[in-house]
C-alpha cells in the first residue's frame, strides 16, 4: 500500500489521486462486538467486510470494511461511526481507533480476499473459506466451507467456536458416536455453519431456522458449498418455524447461538424442538448472564450448566426436560 494514500479518520484523499477509489476502515474487533458489527454493516450498505485474526492469536482480530469513495466522503463516513457507537453500550465498551485507508481501484474482491485463510477449530475440523484449496498440513480434518461474504457468522467468534468444539467433544466422548444418526435443529443458524460442522461430524440431518432472510439463503447457499443441500432444511422464522420443520418430532440436538435474552424469551417453546431426552448447546451469553439463564431454563424442566467458557463468552448445555408442575 502506497503510504502516501493513508489518511486519519475522517480525512479526505488528495485531489492530485484522480480515478475511482475505496475507502478502507481498520479497526481493532472486540469479541463481545464482533457478531454486532458483521450484522450492523450491511445494514449500512456495507457487505464488504472481513475479520483479520491468525489462527494461533483468534483473540486478536481486526474489522476490515470496504467503502465506494465516491458513496462515502468524510460527513458520511464521521456518521457511520456515531451509528457504531451504540453497539458497545450493553458491554460498556467503546468503538476502538479507526484507521481509514485510500485504496485504489483494483479488484476490491481479491484485496477483501487476501484477508481470509484456513482457520482450524479443534482436532477435527477445519473452516475454509469457499475459494481457498485445504492446506495439505489439515488433510486430516472434517472441512466446512463457508463463504464469508455472507457475514453471518464464519467461525472466528468465541460463541462458535465453543459450540464447534462442542460438537466435537460430542462426537468423540467415549467412542459413543453421540451425533452419528442424529437429527439437529438449529436455531438462528446465520450461516449455518453449526449445523453444517454437526453434518460433517456424524449427525444425519439439520432443520435451521433464522429470522433474517439473508441468513436463510446463507445457510442454503452454505449448504450447498458444502454438497450437504439434500441433508438440510431451512425457513425463515424463529422457534414456531422450526417446530413446522420438524414435523412434530423434536431433535436430538438443539443448537442456539443467539444472545440470552433472545434464549430466555424463547426456552418455553424449546419442548417443542427439542426431545426429553435430547441435548442443547446454547451459545451467544456472557458468562455472568448464565445464572439468570439457567434459573430461567430451570424453571421450564430443563437442567441447565455452563459446561465451557471462552473470554467472556460462555456455552450452556441442557439435557433432558422434566414435567413442570
């Protein structure tokens, strides 16, 4: 990168750099910010977005953005990040420095690309981005193609990584093969990649539900990225919808990567996507939200334990609802 094109935030290029252009933001990503951000920017009419992390340092990512010059001079670009600010409130955290960065107009697609590499989660499994081809060093491992122009959800975040490791742990305990056969249902399935890691890992079909409609079609497409269409269900809704999907009988697995107070407002229907004697993974809570969530999930039969934690993340796991009085 010509040094010459980088600006601080908020300024504009110099008018001697004639032609089209892009505007690219840098920014430190808090994990508690991460999901936030990837769902906030497109909202914005910014689909061009990328986490930067190395996969021995995942807690030490960086937000990339690609904006139109033309569509983002400096007022605009100086509201954008007013409309950022609010999303670190719930977890008193504020928005970190902001580098903006002149970009020419190469292909943004292959800069926005070059950011993206092989990520393994766990012993067995490995997220390739779709255009990469595996490295030989992961041959071994189950691959999960995604692609991360979706943005909604691609591995890096704490919460799916502690449920992807879940899933494994599942399917390893004592040689019991506890997802080979089993039925998922995985609710709010952004990109449909815990569902997709419980297909690679054993289990034998996933009915997703999400109640965007961009993320329905990423957990299709994803699907389809990965020739596992034929063993996947998908709707847009939340737990009515999948309750439909199912067909009246709940699953083995429930999967739920939402936040808790989404969960809290939605576990009195979890009977209906989830079999007594069936196991959830609950994902997308603070660590000191998992009391006020257990006792809510308690309340409705369910025996609930935070079973793993990760930074300030944690993954509840629940078993087997009993009679409520």
């Amino acid at each position: 990168m010509d040094p010459a094109a980088a600006s601080p935030a908020g300024g504009d290029p110099s008018p001697s750099r004639a032609g089209p252009a892009w505007w690219r933001l840098e920014m430190a990503l808090p994990a508690e910010l991460e999901e936030s951000l990837l769902w906030k920017l497109p909202l914005l009419g910014i689909p061009r977005v990328a986490v930067r992390h190395r996969p021995e340092a995942p807690e030490a990512r960086q937000l990339l953005a690609w904006l139109p010059e033309i569509d983002w001079p400096q007022e605009q670009r100086s509201e954008l990040l007013r409309a950022l600010e609010p999303l670190g409130e719930p977890f008193g955290l504020a928005l970190g420095p902001v580098r903006w960065e002149r970009q020419p107009d190469e292909d943004w697609s292959l800069s926005w690309k070059r950011h993206w590499q092989a990520d393994p989660v766990g012993e067995q499994l490995l997220i390739l981005p779709a255009w990469l081809e595996c490295p030989p060093e992961y041959a071994d491992r189950q691959l999960i193609r995604i692609d991360p122009g979706s943005a909604f959800g691609t591995g890096s975040h704490p919460t799916t990584r502690l449920c992807l490791e879940a899933l494994e742990a599942m399917a390893a305990a004592a040689g019991a093969q506890r997802l080979r056969g089993r039925r998922v249902a995985d609710l709010g399935s952004g990109s449909g990649i815990l569902g997709l890691g419980a297909l690679r890992l054993g289990a034998s079909t996933v009915a997703a539900v999400d109640s965007d409609g961009l993320a329905v079609r990423a957990t299709a497409d994803n699907a389809a990225l990965n020739q596992l269409s034929p063993a996947v269900t998908v709707a847009q809704g939340s737990v009515e919808a999948l309750a439909e999907l199912l067909q009246g009988r709940p699953a083995d697995l429930l999967l739920c990567n939402i936040l808790a107070p989404v969960i809290t407002a939605l576990c009195p229907a979890f009977h209906t996507v989830l079999a007594p004697a069936g196991v959830g993974l609950l994902s997308g809570l603070l660590v000191d939200q998992a009391p006020a969530l257990v006792a809510a999930l308690e309340a409705w039969g369910w025996r609930a334990e935070l079973a793993a934690q990760q930074e300030r993340w944690g993954l509840l796991l629940i078993r087997g609802r009993s009679e409520v009085a």
